[in-house]
C-alpha cells in the first residue's frame, strides 16, 4: 500500500519528539452518579509511533482511560499531559482533538444523509478551507482504504467492514499524531477485524503515527507493541505484547 502524496496530506507532527506524547500521572476519574471510581490512581506514558493495546473485562475502565487519552474527559485527580503540556481549564481541548487527534469508534458514526466522501471529509471543516483539497483528500484516503469504488455510496449502502473503513480515512483526514479506537473490531466478523486491523496498524506504522486501541480481543493485543492490562480501574500488567 503506498502512502498518500505529501502535496495532499501534509505532514504534521509533535513539537518536541524527545517527551512521551501522552503522560497520565496518578490519574483517577471518580463518577458521583452511581459512585464508581472508574480509574484508581493509573500512570502511564505513550511513545511517538507507539501501538498500545487497552485490555481487561467490560467494565474494567478501558473506556475511560481512552477519554482521558483523548481529552474528552477530565480526571477527578491527578494530570493528563500531551506533549509535554498538561491537559486544563486553558487548553484549546476543541482544537488538539480536532488538529492532532483521529478516534475510530466501534459504532462508526457515520453520518447516513451524507457519501462517504463527505464524511471523511467532515474533520477538515474549519482547518483546510480549500474544498478542492478536501476532495482530493477524501478521495486519496478512500482509495487507500480500498474504496475507491464506494465514495459516491452512503453508509446504509456499505458493509460494516466498509464503514469501518471509512471510519478510519476519517480518523486520519487531519492527519493526527495519535490514533484512539474504541473496540475497531467489536461489531465485525472476524474475516474483516482482520482486515480493519491490519489496515489501521499499517496506516500508522508508515505515517509514524502513535495507535491506541481498547480490545477485549486476545488477538488484537497482540498485535501492539504493549499491553496494558485493567483490572477495576487500576493497571494490574504493563508490558511488551512478545509477539
């Protein structure tokens, strides 16, 4: 698979490669509705280019730990760092998930009223005012994803493994330094969380792109560089995969 051409997607990356891109440090996240404490005092880093797996039981926190990654939460205690820079009350947290952050979720989220092509294109509204580029973009992204022949279809009109597909050209169309994916593979057939996988892991080891991937899925961990395990909101295993 080639990569896409640097006149259409331009290249971006963090500021200082030397510092973790992500640093949780003593995070916990304590829900008052219910009282649970969905993550007890967790710390841990994320490497430029690295794949992380998040694995445990349902329940476990795996989720939660990916919002506070992705800066769509905040924790009741303790600080979430990207780049260097604590995730606060003064960060643009619109802007760094917009700019610097791509999410793939296992429900898709697809827009039904719009092509394919509109909804990769969706991302870039508000950062590339070009809507030539965008097209080309979308088009370019599409066709790496092996839908060329799909970007005039709507979503209702694709198999999941194909909105999945479009899901990630999505997730990338702003060329983001971390890549968050909640359960890729969950609402697949294996034939085709094989082939998701493979394409979202080759995407971001040829754009040296950080992956974070929540699995309950063996066979998807493995596939990471490391493995952290939950167990009750709290690591209990921290390791390379050995695959």
């Amino acid at each position: 698979m080639n990569s896409p051409s640097k006149k259409n997607l331009p290249d971006k990356g963090p500021s200082n490669p030397s510092l973790p891109l992500v640093e949780l440090e003593d995070v916990s996240r304590h829900y008052t509705d219910g009282d649970v404490m969905a993550l007890n005092h967790v710390s841990l880093s994320i490497r430029h280019g690295e794949f992380l797996a998040i694995a445990g039981p349902s329940g476990c926190g795996k989720s939660t730990l990916l919002n506070m990654i992705g800066a769509l939460d905040r924790p009741t205690s303790g600080s979430v760092r990207f780049c260097g820079k604590t995730i606060d009350a003064t960060m643009n947290l619109d802007r760094l998930r917009s700019q610097q952050i791509g999410f793939v979720f296992q429900s898709f989220y697809l827009l039904p009223n719009l092509t394919a092509e509109e909804n990769v294109q969706l991302p870039m509204f508000g950062i590339e005012p070009d809507a030539k580029r965008r097209t080309d973009i979308a088009k370019e992204l599409l066709s790496e994803v092996g839908l060329s022949d799909r970007m005039k279809h709507f979503s209702w009109q694709l198999s999941n493994g194909q909105r999945q597909r479009v899901a990630i050209a999505r997730a990338l169309a702003n060329r983001p330094v971390l890549v968050l994916a909640d359960e890729p593979t969950g609402a697949l057939d294996s034939e085709s969380g094989t082939s998701v996988m493979r394409l979202l892991t080759r995407f971001c080891h040829d754009r040296d792109r950080s992956l974070v991937v929540v699995t309950h899925d063996n066979s998807v961990a493995k596939q990471a560089d490391r493995v952290v395990q939950l167990h009750d909101g709290k690591v209990i295993r921290d390791k390379a995969s050995g695959r």
